[in-house]
C-alpha cells in the first residue's frame, strides 16, 4: 500500500519513487524514473519528466510541468503556471534530447506564478523569483528576481521579506528576526 496519496485521475507511471506524505492532486502525471521527496504537493495538472527530482516538502502549484533536467532541493515552492525549459534552441523535427541540460534550485528558492526558467541555470537558497519573470542566468542566494529579463532588484530572508540594511550591512528579517549581512555583493545568514 503507497505511503503518499493520489487522486483517481492522477496517472502515475513505473519505477517512481514517491516519499511518504506526498499528495499528487487532478489529471497530474508522474513519469518513470522520477524521485519525489516526503511531504511534497503536486497541484492539479502537473507533469513530472522522466529523471526529474523533487526534495522533501517541494510544493508544485497548478499546470506546471517539471522537465527532465531540473532537480529541486528540499522547500522549494513552485508557482502556478510558472515554466521549465530543458534545451535551449528546441526545435520540432530535430531531437535534441541527448542535449537537456540541468536546471537546479536550491533549498527554500520560491519562483512565482507564470515566471519562465531558462534551462541550465542555478537558482540559490532562498531565492524569490517574482511573478512572471523570466531568468536567464544563475541566481544568487537569498536574490530577489524580477522582470523580463530578470534583474535583481535586493535581497530577501529565509522567510520571503525583503530587506532594508543598515550602514554595516547588516539587516533583520521583520518576521523571523534572523539577522543577515552582505559582503561582497553575497548574502549570508549570521
């Protein structure tokens, strides 16, 4: 008996693991060979690629589908609608699949509704992608991303905040009260 729960209509394919408290939501696919972490949420009408992996507690909102090529580590939360590439000059009547290439988002990033994510691309812990963006190349950790393309526009707590830094560098989640401090255009939790 499977240790995850899926809806009547939801297809899931061989050799997928799936980690226990998963719940994969209406008319979402989940191919072979596909890893799902524990406590993951896969929304109605996502497509789970073949060889892609998903962390504990990845939250994959509606009508996104994840490309084999992309990994996502644990927390990572994926907006509705937001958008995957996995070659980057696809073509309909040439196959390039030998040619995907790998898109990782680290620990806690969170990509907003209707944002496109150019392939092969690193986006960092914590980093928050704002809604329909478009990124084209690698993310800093704790970056705050906007725009087509996307630019950077601050930085961001663990917990989503943007934040305001004082003449030390030194900022303070308004939430969490984590402290922060940028040096050398990097952010690091102190």
């Amino acid at each position: 008996m499977a240790d995850y729960f899926a809806h009547s209509t939801a297809v899931i394919d061989e050799n997928c693991v799936i980690g226990e408290g998963t719940k994969i939501w209406h008319f979402s696919h989940v191919m072979s060979n596909s890893k799902l972490g524990e406590k993951c949420n896969l929304g109605q009408n996502v497509v789970i690629s073949p060889k892609v992996v998903l962390g504990n507690n990845v939250k994959v909102q509606n009508n996104v589908s994840v490309y084999t090529g992309v990994i996502c580590e644990d927390d990572v939360f994926l907006g509705p609608s937001m958008v995957f590439t996995n070659v980057i000059n696809p073509r309909s009547f040439i196959n390039r699949k030998e040619e995907f290439r790998q898109t990782l988002v680290r620990k806690g990033a969170s990509i907003g509704a209707n944002a496109t994510i150019i392939c092969g691309i690193e986006i960092g812990e914590f980093a928050l992608i704002g809604a329909g963006s478009v990124v084209t190349k690698d993310v800093p950790a704790y970056a705050l991303i906007v725009g087509n393309p996307g630019r950077q526009i601050g930085w961001v707590s663990e917990y989503g905040h943007r934040l305001e830094f004082s003449e030390t560098g030194e900022a303070v989640c308004p939430e969490s009260h984590q402290k922060y401090k940028l040096e050398e255009n990097q952010l690091k939790r102190i």
